[in-house]
C-alpha cells in the first residue's frame, strides 16, 4: 500500500513540475559577443550568470581523482569564462555601469605555497594563463611556480659608499631632539662640578698662600685645610717643575749618535776628490791619443 502511495506522490510532483516549466518562460541563451546586448541590466545579469559557472568549475577542479585530460578541460574552461567575464564588464562600463575592473578584479595567481606568482601572457593582452586547483600540480605546471634560488650579490665597495650619508657619521643624531636636552644637562652638570672645584682650588690657594712660613704652612682651617693646601703647593710646583722640564728640552741641544766630519777633514776629502777627477781625465786624455796613434800606423801600414 505504501508503495502506491509513493508512485502516486512521484507521478503528483513530476506533473506539477511538467506545468511549472510550461507556465515559464523559455530560457533565454547568453549572447555570443558582449556587444550583441544594448541593456545595462541584462549585461548585469550575463555577468553574475558567468560568475556562478566559474564557482561551479572551481569547485569541481578541486577534485584529486579527475583524470589529468579532465583537469586540462576545467582549467581551459575557466580561463574562457574569465575571458568573456572581461568583455561583459567592458561592455558594462560602456554602457554605463560600474567599473568592476577597479573593485571586483579577478584574484591574483597563488602557487602551492600561498605565494603570489604572475604567469605571462604570450598574447600580451590580459592577465595570463591561469591554473586553479590540481592543475597546478600537472606535469610541466609545477615548474612553472617554482622560483629558483635567490643568488644573494655581493655588493661592491662603490655601492656601499653610494649609500653614506650624512647620518652615518651621526650629523642627525640631534635632530631627533632626544640627545640635545640630555646633553645640556650634563653639560650643565659637569660645568657646575668644574665651576664648584675651581673656587675651592682658589679658596684653598689663598689662604695657604697667606699661611707659609718659612717654607712650611700653617694649618688652614685644622688638619685637614692643612692637607687641602699643601696638596694645592705642591701642584703648583709640580706644574711649574713640569714647565722648566719642557722648556729644558724643548731647548736642549741636538747630540749626533755618529761622529761628524771637522773642517780639515772636510777639505781634505774635496782635495782628494779633485785629484781623483783630474787623474781621470788625464787617463782617458792618454787612451785616446793612444788610440788615435795606432789608426794612423794602420792606414800608414795599408
């Protein structure tokens, strides 16, 4: 009995469905060229229309058991309907609808790590060839997404110099305004420490100036003004003993570590020398006249 009721309940559905496909209007075709349509909605539509069949095909390349001549099919597919999509849309900015170039461009090409790769086009128009899915693991594909070794070259010396500025002998550290008030602090600091050491310098020189005594001094303010002020003495003469020092060498004597010529060895050598050159002369005076004799006796001879 239920079996009835069932062939009954499919008989119900399949002629509800047979006067619902009457009652519809008959499909219409998308036009072959996207030039062939002059309405802004119906282009609006072919477009959305293209858009579900690329999802449809994406979704079917994902696939790991298609056959390797069915992966080529898909791919080849999608790279058309991405084609006409870039007609309607063109067709659609002519029209004067929305630019979908700008917002709504295709998605960049990936490979199977993630990474974005650009596949030229041989044409030279249009983004490239693109794989989706599996296809990208087709023989002769995959060599496509993988990038050769960066081979890392070794800047020259005149690069490395053509990128020194200013900044790398640290001319801009202080236009960071960091540095500037750090350093008048300290410097400040440091200014008020020389200043305060000086006046106690000076302090401490007077009094022990008024307090010598035959060559002692006096205490100056206790044991330990007597400290302060023989200790500021004996700076004093240690400068001025430093002073004498300098002036001692400064002017001193040059002392030669070889032994210099006097002036009577020094004539002596100039004499020796213009007897040495007059011998010379003399010699090379007799060759030559000797010479010249015996080409005379050779002609003679001839």
């Amino acid at each position: 009995m239920a079996r009835n009721e069932e062939k009954a309940q499919a008989l119900l559905n399949r002629f509800i469905t047979i006067k619902q496909e009457e009652k519809r209007k008959p499909r219409e075709r998308r036009p072959y060229l996207a030039s062939q349509c002059r309405d802004l909605a119906h282009a609006d539509r072919w477009r959305v229309d293209i858009l579900r069949e690329i999802g449809v095909k994406v979704a079917e390349i994902q696939n790991e058991g298609l056959a390797e001549h069915r992966l080529r099919d898909l791919n080849d597919a999608i790279n058309k309907l991405l084609r006409e999509r870039s007609h309607w849309e063109r067709r659609i900015l002519e029209l004067g609808g929305r630019d979908y170039s700008r917002s709504s461009n295709a998605a960049l090409m990936t490979d199977l790590d993630g990474n974005i790769v650009a596949v030229p086009n041989p044409s030279g128009r249009g983004p490239g060839y693109r794989y989706f899915g599996h296809a990208k693991n087709l023989p002769g594909v995959r060599e496509l997404f993988d990038k050769p070794p960066e081979v890392r070259k070794r800047r020259t010396r005149y690069e490395i110099c053509k990128r020194i500025d200013a900044g790398y002998y640290g001319y801009h550290d202080d236009e960071d305004g960091v540095l500037e008030p750090l350093e008048a602090a300290a410097e400040k600091r440091k200014r008020d420490e020389v200043v305060t050491e000086w006046h106690r310098v000076e302090r401490v020189r007077r009094e022990a100036m008024k307090n010598v005594v035959s060559g002692e001094v006096a205490g100056a303010g206790g044991r330990g003004g007597e400290a302060a002020a023989r200790e500021v003495l004996f700076e004093e003469v240690e400068l001025e003993v430093e002073e004498e020092r300098r002036l001692e060498e400064a002017g001193r004597e040059f002392v030669a570590h070889v032994p210099l010529p006097d002036e009577k060895e020094i004539e002596r050598m100039v004499l020796a020398k213009k007897k040495e050159e007059l011998l010379s002369k003399y010699t090379s005076d007799a060759l030559q006249g000797q010479q010249k004799e015996a080409k005379e006796m050779l002609n003679v001879q001839r």
